[in-house]
C-alpha cells in the first residue's frame, strides 16, 4: 500500500514537471516560429549574418521556423508531448553545435533565434540553452506515450500551409512598395520617384556593411543612382564613406525611408524604379549582389 501511494506520488510529481517545463519551452518555441514566419525575409537576412549562405538562407530560414512552431505545439499538447520534448531538444542541440563552430565570427553578436529572450552570443548562450534542453528532455522522458501521428501529421501540414501563405503575402507585399516622394540629402530634396535608385542601408560601425560598401565601390553602374542611408550612429556615416570609398549622396532621412522598408539588421538594399521597389537585397558577399545587378544589367563587367 504504502509503495502504491509512492509511486502514484512520484508519477503525479513528474507528469507536473513535465506539463511546467513543456509549457514554457512551447511558449518560447511558438513565439520562435510565428517570429520567423511572419517575416520570411528578415529572418534570412538574420540567417545571412549568422554565417548561412544565401542560397539557404529563405528555405533555411522557413524549415527552421516551420520546425519551432511544429515543436511549441507538440509541447502544448499532452498525447504528443513526447515528440515535442524530443524535437525541441533535438533543435536546441543543433543551434548550439552550430553556434559553437561559428563561434570566433559570432562571439557578441544578438541572438534572434528565440526573440522573446533577448542575449547575445557567449557563454552564457549556451548555459540557457543547455538548461532549455534539458527541460525539453525532462518533458519528454516524463510525458504520456504518444499516441496516433495522424493528427500530429495534420497539424505540421497546417504549419506548412501557414508558412506558405506567409511568404506569399510576404513576397507579393514587397513587390511594389512605394518609396517617400522625397529624402533630405545636403540640406535638398532628394527625389526617389524617378529613374533607378540603389537604396543601401548599413551601419557605421558593422564590419560586414563595411566589406559590402568597399565592394560595391568597385561597381560601374548602369543608369541607376546609389542612396546609402545609415541606420544608426548617423555621426559616422561620412567618415564610413570616405574609408570604403563609396561615392554616394548619404540621407539622414532614415525613419521614414524604414517604415516603408522593411527590415531588423543591416546590411540591407533595395532597389527602386519610378518610386517603386523592384527588388530587395539581403545577401552581401564575396558574389552577391553583384551577380544579382550583373543579371539585371543594372552594373557593368
């Protein structure tokens, strides 16, 4: 009798751990994924500065972020919370691995994989997500076996189907965007509803604008008018131009220009026909945009 009540005790104490611990990382993870599919395109331009290459940055992005939710919604409900627990922890080892070989490049950098848990990329990085995945753990080896994959199976369709239509609305809201009528350049009207504008955005003192501006010096372009506009330290932003040498009219008009131009880290580019935005550019590397422009003919070999 009294090993009965024990183990009924026990049982009880683990299954209120596990329903704690998996409420709080499906909280996380959920807010994760919604995070990262409801702007597709600023998620990749993370994924480009944490060191994924361009190519794989929007699928990468989308399968991540697919992967959050699908793992957040599992946790939330008991007859899958094994499998949530299992993925979460699967995923939080993988970031971790990832983060680890990056390290040297990424050491101080903001973290925006979990947004509702604002750190940078250090030690302590990894104690929280060591200490979340052992929660993700806990949850899974003290959670009810699993049942059926069919519903299960019918709710990750769902998350897809949101991803999709995310990145539809997404995609089809940025094509023709409508710039301001005008910007402050030198104390003059800058209009930007006329001819070809390559709107560049950077940050003074972001090494990885600093190696994109000094390579888009070296471009011969085809018709089309280079804007650059800072996105922070404004006070820098002359001096950034005179060491990568980029000859370009520089605007202080930077919130206005944002609030149209949607974005989270720079460096970012858009380019602007008749007022309108043709085409984004979140990939700045060695072969990008370059390639990009060359294609377009918008610069010259």
């Amino acid at each position: 009798m009294d090993d009965s009540m024990s183990y009924v005790r026990r049982h009880s104490w683990q299954s209120w751990t596990s329903a704690i611990f998996a409420l709080i990382l499906a909280v996380i993870f959920c807010v994760a994924g919604v995070y990262k599919l409801a702007d597709p395109f600023a998620f990749a331009g993370v994924m480009i500065q944490y060191q994924v290459p361009g190519w794989l940055a929007m699928p990468g992005g989308i399968a991540v972020g697919i992967a959050d939710l699908f793992a957040g919604v599992l946790l939330l409900v008991p007859r899958f919370r094994r499998w949530g627990g299992w993925l979460a922890g699967f995923l939080l080892l993988v970031y971790m691995v990832y983060i680890g070989a990056n390290y040297k490049v990424l050491a101080g950098a903001e973290c925006s994989c979990f947004p509702m848990v604002k750190r940078a990329v250090g030690p302590m990085f990894f104690v929280v997500d060591f200490l979340w995945m052992a929660m993700a753990l806990l949850a899974a080896a003290w959670a009810r076996r699993p049942e059926s994959f069919r519903p299960a199976a019918l709710i990750l369709a769902v998350i897809c189907v949101f991803a999709g239509v995310s990145y539809a609305i997404e995609k089809t809201r940025q094509s023709g965007i409508e710039a301001p009528e005008s910007v402050i350049v030198d104390g003059k009207p800058f209009p930007l509803r006329f001819g070809k504008i390559f709107l560049y955005f950077f940050d003074p003192e972001c090494m990885h604008c600093f190696d994109a501006a000094r390579r888009m010096a070296s471009y011969t372009w085809n018709g089309v008018q280079v804007l650059v506009a800072p996105t922070r330290v404004p006070q820098f932003a002359a001096q950034f131009l005179k060491d990568t040498r980029l000859k370009a009219p520089l605007t202080q008009d930077v919130e206005p220009l944002r609030a149209r131009f949607k974005f989270t880290d720079p460096p970012y580019a858009v380019l602007l026909e008749n007022g309108r935005m043709k085409q984004a550019f979140i990939e700045f590397t060695d072969k990008e945009p370059a390639a990009a422009l060359r294609r377009a003919k918008l610069i010259l070999d």
